[in-house]
C-alpha cells in the first residue's frame, strides 16, 4: 500500500529565505506526483506536476524534483513571501490506478 | 466554468439524516474525484469516474456511501443515514486527461450533529 510522508510538519520561516518541503513514498512505481497548495477553509490549489520521466518542473519562484528510484520529491521555494504562508500537499498517482495518494502536509509560516 | 464548483460551500445537518452534494468540474474534463478530507489530514480518495460510469469505488467507506454522474458532467455525492464521524470536508477534482494535473474544488464542509 503506498505511503505517502511529509517532513516538517510544520515550519516556520522569516521572510526572504529560502526553503525546501520534502515528500517520501513507499512504492517507486508511480505514474505522476503532484504538489498542492492548501489556505485555511480552502480547497486545494496545484502548483505543480512531475510526471514520473521528468526530474523536475518550476514555475516562478517554486520548483519541485522528484527522485523517483529513491521516492523522494521536494519543493523548494525561493525568496519566501508572507503570501506563501499556506499547507502544502504532496500526492502520488500510481501506474495503473487513477487514485491520487496524499501525504497529512506541511505547515508553512512566513513570517513578516 | 473557470473552475471546480461544488455545492452547498457549508452543509450542517442532524444525525440519521440525508445528504446530497454536488460538484460542477471543468467543463470537457472527463475524469471526476470524490475525496474527504478530515482535521489535519491529507484528502482521502473515496471515488472516481471516466465519463459517466464509477470506474473505481474502492474508497467508499460503506453503503451509505454513493454518488453519481448521470450526464458525465455534474456529479453528486449521496450520504444517507449520517453519523457523526462523516463530519469532514468532501472534496471534487476535475482532470483532463491520465498526463494532466488535478483540479480542486473550494470543497464542502459537513457537520453532522
């Protein structure tokens, strides 16, 4: 059964550092991982997409790996903003199932 | 429409009751995802068409459980006989194709009391 493990829990961080959010899960056979961005009361917002051939993919000041032998994913985000404060979510797509399997999360606080 | 709707934002409704929720995903997309969501946890997959049909259920806790997609569009999540512990927020997402990112909804929150 896939497993799917965000480290920190939680992390708080001042403004302007740079920082990484690291994803781990069990069964390397997958087909795509996702990153998600999470505000209070809210739904889920996708940042990113790495198909399982890819190595990494960016969008502004975010950019996500994915070392897929290893299962491991990170996202780093640069020159952090109190705007990014948010949960951030990684999830796995399975070869061969349409499921999308979630970590609980990361806590980011970026603080003024 | 621009994004992943769903309806009612906020449902509170009495132990024993029935409950229905509905999800307007990206219009052409073809997939269509149940998942639930509770307090500190990662959203937990409960069901998923292609098109009209529920190609995957397994994530149903019990038959109280169902949903539907009549048209391949809409869809709408059925609860009967609510408990307590189906308090949680119900997610739907939308995707285009199997190589394309999952959309969300803004979610429905349910309390049971």
């Amino acid at each position: 059964k896939q497993e799917v493990t965000q480290i920190p829990a939680a992390l708080s961080v001042p403004e302007g550092e740079n920082l990484v959010l690291n994803c781990s899960f069990t069964d390397s056979a997958i087909y795509n991982l996702q990153w998600f961005r999470q505000d209070p009361g809210k739904g889920l917002t996708s940042l990113l997409l790495i198909q399982s051939s890819q190595r990494e993919q960016t969008s502004g000041r975010l950019n996500a790996s994915l070392d897929k032998s290893s299962g491991r994913s990170t996202l780093y985000i640069a020159a952090s903003q109190p705007g990014d404060s948010a949960t951030y979510l990684c999830a796995v797509r399975e070869g061969g199932s349409e499921k999308l399997v979630f970590g609980k999360g990361t806590k980011l606080t970026v603080n003024p | 429409g621009a994004g992943v709707s769903q309806t009612p934002s906020n449902k509170v409704t009495e132990k024993g009751k029935y409950v229905e929720l509905r999800c307007d995903p990206i219009s052409g997309h073809t997939a269509l995802y149940w998942y639930r969501q509770s307090l500190g946890q990662g959203p937990e997959f409960l069901i998923y068409f292609q098109g009209t049909g529920a190609a995957d259920d397994s994530g149903l806790p019990n038959d109280r459980f169902f949903a539907v997609r009549p048209e391949g569009s809409v869809s709408t999540l059925k609860i009967q006989r609510t408990e307590r512990g189906d308090s949680a927020v119900y997610l739907c997402a939308s995707r285009l194709n199997r190589d394309t990112e999952a959309f969300f909804g803004q979610g429905t929150r349910l309390t049971v009391v």
